[in-house]
C-alpha cells in the first residue's frame, strides 16, 4: 500500500467510513490462514507467515510460490478500493 492508501484508510475506519467493502473483505481475510489478531493492531495480516495461495499451504520461510502477509491493519486497508490482499484473494 502506498502511504496516501494508508492514510486514507486509517481516516476512513476512524471515520467508520466505506463499512460495506470492510465487512465483505473481511470475511474473506478471517478465512485465510494469514489472518491474525494482534493487541493492539487488531485485525492484521500476518507478516511473518508465508502462504501459497494455491495449495494454500503456510510456512515460517520464504518457499517458491510463497507469498508472505502484508502486516497491514485490516480494519483500515479493507476500506481502501484501491488496496488488494497480497495472495490475490481480493
């Protein structure tokens, strides 16, 4: 995500702003196996894994047709039209 996206995303969950297109693609990320909560952060995408997204096997290294979580905050970037989830599922 660039840093306008990130931004962008960050107002529109403080402002709950674009809740259609986070409730939809959340439901998504809550299936895959990258999908973490953090303490803080809460919804995140779990950077530290590596997930093939067709096998949809995960590994802690980095392994040909791997692809790694993006660690963004979900509540923010499902709202941004413009984002994609980093395993193409959305």
């Amino acid at each position: 995500m660039s840093i306008n996206q990130i931004v962008n995303g960050t107002i529109k969950n403080i402002l709950n702003k674009d809740e259609d297109l986070y409730l939809q693609r959340i439901e998504i990320c809550k299936g895959c196996k990258l999908f973490t909560k953090d303490m803080i952060f809460g919804e995140v995408c779990n950077p530290k894994l590596y997930l093939n997204p067709l096998t949809n096997e995960t590994s802690f290294i980095k392994k040909k047709g791997f692809e790694h979580g993006c660690g963004c905050v979900l509540r923010s970037k499902c709202r941004v039209k413009e984002a994609h989830c980093p395993v193409g599922k959305w």
